[in-house]
C-alpha cells in the first residue's frame, strides 16, 4: 500500500535566494550573483515555518535551498527556529568559499544533519565544465571529507547529461570509497539554463534506472528527482515483471560497476515512496511563490497573500496530480500511481503538467512496451 500525500507534504523545498556564486550549466534557479530585494524575509519565513509546526507529527521536512542557502544571513536564526518548534530541517549548499570547516561545524552545533552537495562528473573536467568553476570538483573532493568528518549525513545530488552518462558507475564507486550515505541522481528538465543541456534519451533513462537499481546494492541509498520511472523498474524488477529490454548502456555500465567494486554486498536500498511535484513535494520560490516542485513552473499561490498548507492541499493541479487524473499514456498506465511520470518534463514539453512524460520508454514506445 502506497502512502498518500494528500493532507500534507514530506518535503518542502524552500529557495531562500537566488544568489549563488556558481554558474551551473544547468541550474534550475538560473542564479544570480546578488540576493533580490523581494525574497522573502525573516518574519515570513517564521510564518511558513509556524504552518509547518501546526501539522501534526511526523511533519514535514524543510529543505533550505536556493541559489546557495548560505547567502543568507539569517540562515542560522531560521534554523534555530525551526528547531524551536520541532520542524526538521535539512541544507542544500553550493560548494563555495563559503561552505568552510568552520561553518559545517556551526550548522552542526544548530542542529542540522543532513546536507546536500552536487557531483556531476567523476573527474575536473567533467563536474567543472558543468559547474562553470575550474577546480570546483577538488574543492567539491574536500568538502565531502569534511562533511562527514564533521557528522553529517551526505547526500551526493548528480545530474544525468550526455556528457557524464558513460561515467556513473566511476562516481557510484566514488561515493562507495567516500562513505557517502544517499545518492541522489536527477534527470533534466529543460528549464531555467537547463534547456541548453543534452537530456538523456528514454532508452537511456531505462539503462540508467536499471543500473541505479544495481548501484543500491553496495550501501549507499540511491534515489531520483524527476526520473520517477526508476521505482517502476525497481518494482518490476523485484517481482519479476516483464518490462522494456535494456541495451548496451546498462551493461557497460553494469559489467563496469561489478569490476570497479565486486559482486552487491546488500539488499536493494531504493525507497519506492511515490512522491512526485505536487504529491508528497512543494516548492517555494525566493519571492514566496508556489509550485509543485522546483522544475514545474506554474505558480500555484504566494505565502505573502496565501496558506502554504491550502495551496498544497487545495489547489486543483495539485489534487489531480496527487490522483494521478493524467493524460494520455500515464493516465493509462498501471503504474501512474507508483510512478506517476515528471509533472515538469510533461509541462515542459507539452504545457501540460498533466501529460505523459516524454522521458519514459513506455511512453515513447507506447502501444509496444506498455504493461498491462
């Protein structure tokens, strides 16, 4: 039985500024160098924060992202506060000059566990052509050792492109060597700069997915954004359904993974809970807007005028999304509930954040691959 996420979210991603110091090629916020003036401010942020605290227990978890969180000043006065009121709360950082030993031992110290960074390459020249910083990847190297040399929690965020696809067994073994706790593997949409970034295709998504199934099999937690195909395949593959056939990808990158670090030393470890934008996810944007998610651009309310609460739970995007009322191939599939496609990649290539999502091999093959 599926959790349902229709009175409350499990996450909420809040973008507390655009300001980053990176270029990202492709960065959803399309950052900034400078906050603006119209991001929410403190006593706003309580107020959201209060909301969160009035649900009851286990509410959801608050996800403190931008641009780079740590451009605000008074990140540690909402973290204390959150605390204060038993909202748990997580830090999604740029790796910067700013993220130093002395800050992770701050945040520490005000209660954060869990932090998340990007690795997008298993080597300089990959992670730095994407980051748009050279020597970004051996700052990136230092700042894992550090995180967990100060306690936390990690999580590794990778984008999948064309240009690191060949290389995702080489950063699964990365992040094996490093003690890294969650792996999470994001598949792009084409928005904000992402649009000039080469998405892989659905035969490529299948392989990937596959071999993520494969790469949970060492200690690590290995989950997707926007690639919500991966619990179908992990399903699928646990009772022995039949589904799309892979390719030469997933077996290079398989044989590669098992010569890189042996046979699985455990279970599968890729949660199935089937969240997606809209379902179990909300996002706030820097100026207090609403989406279902980070990648799906369509304002649903703004906390300045509005409940984050009924937004969630009221708005009628967000109930259809949470039914799975979808259009065309996902709303026929068997699995739309479980999976559900990326509301974002439909609304980004269609305009309908209702449609089937064009990333899916069931859906580019429909007619011939989809199950019963």
């Amino acid at each position: 039985m599926q959790r349902r996420f229709n009175d409350r979210p499990l996450l909420v991603f809040w973008e507390m500024t655009k300001a980053c110091d990176l270029a990202c090629a492709h960065c959803r916020a399309d950052a900034q160098h400078e906050p603006s003036p119209c991001e929410l401010t403190t006593d706003e942020g309580r107020r959201m924060i209060d909301e969160m605290a009035q649900l009851a227990s286990p509410r959801p978890i608050l996800i403190l992202t931008g641009g780079d969180c740590l451009k605000r000043g008074d990140l540690l006065d909402l973290i204390d506060y959150a605390r204060s009121v038993s909202v748990p709360v997580a830090l999604a950082p740029s790796v910067t000059p700013l993220l130093t030993p002395e800050r992770m031992r701050e945040l520490r110290e005000h209660g954060i566990k869990t932090v998340s960074i990007s690795l997008d390459g298993m080597n300089a020249s990959t992670h730095d052509a994407v980051r748009g910083v050279p020597g970004h990847f051996d700052a990136t190297m230092r700042t894992l050792t550090e995180l967990k040399e100060a306690g936390f929690t990690v999580q590794i965020n990778t984008t999948v492109m064309a240009r690191n696809v060949e290389q995702m067994a080489d950063i699964a073994q990365l992040l094996h060597e490093r003690h890294i706790d969650i792996w999470e593997v994001f598949f792009l949409i084409s928005t904000g700069r992402g649009t000039d970034v080469n998405a892989s295709t659905p035969q490529q998504n299948e392989d990937i997915c596959n071999f993520l199934v494969d790469a949970s099999q060492y200690g690590f937690t290995v989950r997707s954004v926007e690639g919500p195909f991966l619990r179908r395949i992990n399903q699928q593959r646990h009772e022995g359904l039949p589904g799309p056939a892979t390719t030469d990808l997933y077996e290079r990158l398989h044989s590669h993974l098992v010569e890189l670090m042996g046979e699985p030393t455990h279970e599968v470890c890729a949660p199935s809970a089937a969240t997606r934008d809209g379902n179990g996810i909300v996002f706030i944007g820097a100026t207090g807007d609403v989406y279902p998610s980070g990648f799906l651009p369509v304002p649903l309310g703004n906390l300045r005028n509005g409940s984050l609460v009924d937004i969630y739970r009221d708005t009628p995007l967000m109930r259809s999304i949470r039914e799975a009322e979808f259009h065309g191939v996902c709303g026929d599939c068997s699995f739309k509930q479980l999976c559900g496609g990326s509301r974002s990649r439909a609304y980004a290539s269609s305009g309908d954040p209702l449609g089937s999502d064009p990333a899916c091999l069931l859906v580019s093959t429909a007619g011939t691959t989809q199950p019963s």
